[in-house]
C-alpha cells in the first residue's frame, strides 16, 4: 500500500468529503432513532393501546439490541468487510422500520423496535471504523471526528424536534415511515463511495463462543437495568440478572486470552488512554442521556408542553452542540483532547445543575433555557473529545473493534443512567405522593433528585476523563507494538489449546 504523505489531505478531495458526509449521515440516522419516538409515545399508547407497563419497550427495545450488539457489530466489521456489515445493517434497518411504521399492535411495534437496534448495531460502527481508516492520523482525522462528535450531539436534540413535528403534524407513524427514504439513499451511496473488502476472517475461525457471550451478558445487563425501575434493584430478578450478565462477561474474557483468534483482541487496551476514554463516555452518557429525558418528562407532564413545542424547545440546544463541538474540534491541535473533555464535563455539569432547580411552575425562557444552553456547550465538547480520544492510535484492523468498544460505552451508559436515576426519581415522588403532595410537585421534586444526581455522574466523568489520550492527532501506539502483542497472546493461546488436547 503507498504511504500518504502528511501533507497530503483527504478530507480536501471531493471523494473524502463524500464519505465524511455519507458516514456521518449513518450516524444520524442511528442517533436519531434512539430518541426521535419520546414525544410520540402518547399518541402511540393512545393508538395502539399500549399498557403503561409495556410502552417502554418502544424505546428500551431499541436501546437493549443496539447496546448489545454494538461490539458484535464492530469487530464483525473488521473480520467480515465494513461495506458488507454496513449494508446488512442498513437493510435490517429500513425493513424494521416499515414493519413498525405498519404495526397495528403493540406487539408488531416492540418486534421491530428490536430489529432496528440489531441493524443500528452494524451500522454505526462499521459507518466510524470508516472514518478512522478513510483519515490519517492528524488535522484530517481531527476534524472529521470533531464533525463525527458534532453530528452525534445534535442527533439526540433532533431527533426529540422531529419526533415533535412528524408525530403532531402527520401522526407517529411517521417517526419510522422517515428513515425509509434515507436508508435508501445509504444503501445507492454505500456501493458509490465505500470500497469493498476482502473477508479476513471466515466463519469457521470466527470466534462464535465469544461472540455469543459478550452478546448474551450485555443483552442481559442492559435488559436488567432497563426493567430496574419497574421492579427494582433488590428484586430476585434484578439480582439474578446481574450476576448471569456478570457470568457470562467474565466467561467471555477468559475465552478471550485463550482463543486463538479472539472477538476482542485484548491488545486493543495496550494503547494508551483508550479504557479511560470508554470509561468517560459511559459516565458522561448516563447523564446526558438521562437529562434529555426527564427535561422532556418535565415539559410534557408538569409545564404540560405539546410534542412540537418540546421538540422544538430543543433547537437551540442543536446549535450550541454544533457550535461547541466546532471549536472543539479546532483547538485539539493547540491543547489536546484531554482539556476538553475535562472541561466540556464540568460545564455540563453545571448545566445539569441548573435545570435540576426547576421550579413546580416554570418557564421555558428562564429556567429551562439557561441551563440547556450550558449544558449543550459541555456536550458537544465532550462527544466529540472522547470520541477523538477513543479513536487515537487504533491500527486500521481493530478500527471496528474501538468504534464499537466506545459506542457500546455510549449505550450501556444511556441504560445505566436511566436505572438509577429513574429509581431516584420515582422513590422521590412516590415518597411525596403518600404524603399527599400535588403530583405536579411530587413529579419536579422527583427530577430534582435524578437531574442533581446526572449532574453529579458528569462531574465523575471530568475526574476520569483526566487519564484518557491527551491526543493532537498524532499516533499514540506504535502499530508493530500493538501486533507483537498480538502474536504473544496467539501463541499463548496455541500453548493453552496444545495443553487442553
């Protein structure tokens, strides 16, 4: 393969700035889709005649298979093709979504749900492991991932404005019938723009026992933690959940060191700063993603905002993502990620702090602005710090396997913040409700307490964003380091299965 100059620019050529453009488009897609049915969901419930029990599963159901299948998707990018698990996904996608969109029961609606978080799951990190391996190490791959993290951050922000929108304007079925034309259009421009590649991996030497592991243990993490607020954390099946999904993770790991072609080559956490990273987009994402719902709760059900007017209270946080992730994106070469990240998080922090003194009787202008504001200037400096820093130094034939490490991250911190935070919330009101308290005040009250605590789980991720890559675009791991280590464990492994027979 011919080296790239340093000087030469990728991203400057019309085919680089098609493929920033068509993976990006990816990613939207995927975001969007993760929160675009919130405002939705009462006319969903009132159509379909959904249980209450039940209506969560609209929105848990995607949420449980794209974070399952997220480090699945990413490695079988590597092994497989990434144009060939992109398509697959993209096609799972776009048929679960016309599925759902003719759902005439509960039942037709969750099953595609599902469906869709499977295809998301392929698509998103086969969509960054492009980016990575499209863009050399420096001010290309710099400002493409600063977009990456621009368009994630908008993603959540949109999808709550469009999902307000279509539902209003032409009835929730239109919050799935939308993605169809897109999808169509990523399927044409995925054989105009995107390479395709040889299978370095059959499925003969796939390792399938790790493969079903990791998938299982995460589904049931992330399942168990979903269904905690309903049940509870010290419920039998919280209990058993946890402990299997801990089961199945730790067989996966020891399966890892000795299989001779792992599903997670466990050098990928020799480069340095990557687990850290991981580990602030996992905190950090519990509060975000937490945030977002119980502001949309609030305006909903206390201020008693339509779902186009909460949607649309949302636009100007999408331009103070945008506007921070751009500058953040620039300053990477003068200061390095890890600055920005720190920083982003602890203004994000204050942000959340703010919206968690909304008042029982408030307003947008006063309290609800200010502290979206803040807190989306935070959000695009961190989206796209950690997702630059999750990236740095990865060799291009374990760029799948970071883009799904750091959005498995993503996901599992979504789930892990809404288990412990709406236990809070809900102990809170229901504690206030047996006092008698209005339920308008019970339910504010409610998310104080889960919005003071994301706040708190934000300022957790500034402390351990402080040991992730402090990169400038430069490569932090020596690619040759990275394969040796490699070998080693492979001939560890050839020892160990040489032993067993």
């Amino acid at each position: 393969m011919t080296a790239i100059h340093p000087e030469a620019s990728v991203l400057a050529t019309r085919r680089g700035k098609l493929t920033l453009l068509f993976v990006c488009a990816v990613a939207f897609l995927d975001f969007v889709d993760a929160s675009i049915v919130n405002v939705a969901l009462p006319s969903i419930r009132h159509d379909l005649h959904f249980s209450v029990q039940n209506l969560q599963w609209v929105l848990s159901g995607y949420l449980l298979t794209y974070g399952g299948f997220l480090l699945l998707g990413g490695r079988s990018a590597d092994l497989l093709g990434r144009r060939r698990v992109l398509v697959a996904g993209i096609s799972v996608f776009a048929l679960s979504s016309l599925m759902g969109g003719l759902a005439p029961d509960p039942g037709v609606l969750i099953g595609p749900r599902l469906m869709q978080g499977f295809g998301a799951a392929m698509m998103l990190p086969a969509a960054l492991s492009i980016l990575t391996t499209t863009f050399s190490e420096g001010t290309d791959r710099l400002k493409a991932l600063g977009v990456w993290g621009a368009v994630a951050g908008i993603a959540s922000a949109v999808g709550v404005l469009l999902g307000g929108i279509l539902s209003q304007e032409l009835g929730w079925r239109w919050v799935l019938f939308v993605n169809l034309p897109l999808c169509v259009v990523l399927l044409i421009s995925s054989f105009r723009i995107v390479t395709a590649e040889r299978r370095t991996a059959s499925l003969t030497h796939f390792d399938l026992f790790g493969a079903a592991t990791v998938t299982g243990g995460m589904l049931l993490l992330i399942y168990t933690l979903i269904r905690v607020p309903e049940v509870g954390w010290g419920n039998w099946r919280s209990i058993a959940g946890l402990f299997g999904s801990a089961v199945l993770l730790i067989a996966f790991i020891f399966n890892e060191v000795r299989h001779p072609r792992p599903l997670l080559p466990l050098s990928i956490f020799r480069i340095k700063g990557l687990g850290a990273a991981d580990a602030t987009q996992v905190i950090s994402m519990a509060g975000f993603y937490s945030m977002f719902f119980f502001v949309t709760l609030y305006m909903q059900n206390v201020l008693h905002f339509s779902p186009l007017r909460a949607g649309v209270s949302y636009v100007p946080v999408t331009l103070g993502v945008a506007a921070s992730a751009g500058i953040s994106s620039k300053l990477f070469e003068r200061v390095g990620t890890r600055p920005i990240i720190v920083g982003g998080a602890l203004i994000a922090a204050s942000g959340v702090y703010w919206l968690s003194q909304i008042p029982v009787n408030g307003t947008y202008l006063s309290d609800l602005l200010p502290g979206l504001m803040i807190m989306s200037i935070g959000l695009g400096a961190v989206f796209t710090g950690v997702t630059t820093a999750a990236n740095a130094g990865v060799p291009p034939d374990k760029a799948g396997l970071a883009a799904g490490l750091v959005n498995t991250s993503q996901w599992f911190g979504a789930a892990l913040g809404l288990a412990i935070f709406s236990s809070i919330a809900t102990s809170r009101t229901n504690q206030l409700l047996t006092e008698h308290i209005s339920a308008p005040l019970a339910l504010t009250q409610g998310f104080h307490r889960a919005l003071l605590a994301s706040s708190l789980f934000l300022l957790g991720a500034a402390v351990i964003a402080m040991r992730a890559t402090n990169t400038r675009g430069e490569p932090t791991t020596p690619v040759d380091d990275l394969e040796g280590f490699d070998e080693r464990l492979d001939r560890r492994a050839d020892l160990n299965l040489q032993a067993s027979g």
